[in-house]
C-alpha cells in the first residue's frame, strides 16, 4: 500500500463531506421517484376498483334475474366509475 502523503489527510473531511451530500440527494431523488410511483398507482387502483366491484355485483345480480342479461352489470359498472372519479379527485384534493 502506498504511503499517504500528509497534505492528503487534510482533504478527507472535504471529501467525505461531498461524498455524504451526493449520497444524501441521491437517496431523496430516489424516494421521490418512488414516492410519485406509489402515487398513481394509488389513483389508478382508486379509480379501477370500484368499476371492477360494479361489474362483478351487476353479474352476480344479472345472474338472479333472468331477461337482464347485463342491465345491471353495465349500470353498475357505470356507478362504479362515477365513484371512481370522485374518490381520485378527493385523493388528488388532499394534495
């Protein structure tokens, strides 16, 4: 191992200091990625999952009479959407 010169032992607090900075914004712009990821796959799921609920109660309940064949589903489906948008614009309010 080369010998360390004593003039070089007088930068390393500069140098580390550096290094911990980078490191430090590094992790935040990560965490912000993954922070803005998380947050529209919370509005898509918000926005999807009530339609997919209306779609399996409007079978299940086309399914108990017959001659509606997908009356109910398409109403439900519809509602469920209309309960989508709502909840993403009161998710996207909070912000």
């Amino acid at each position: 191992m080369p010998e360390r010169k004593p003039r070089d032992l007088g930068r390393w607090p500069e140098i580390i200091r550096r290094q911990v900075r980078d490191l430090r914004r590094a992790a935040e712009e990560e965490h912000r990625l993954l922070a803005q990821l998380a947050y529209l796959g919370t509005a898509g799921l918000v926005l999807v999952l009530p339609a997919v609920a209306g779609a399996y109660l409007g079978r299940w309940l086309d399914s108990l009479m017959p001659g509606y064949s997908v009356q109910w589903t398409l109403s439900l489906i519809l509602v469920g959407l209309g309960l989508g948008i709502v909840n993403v614009w009161l998710l996207f309010r909070e912000d």
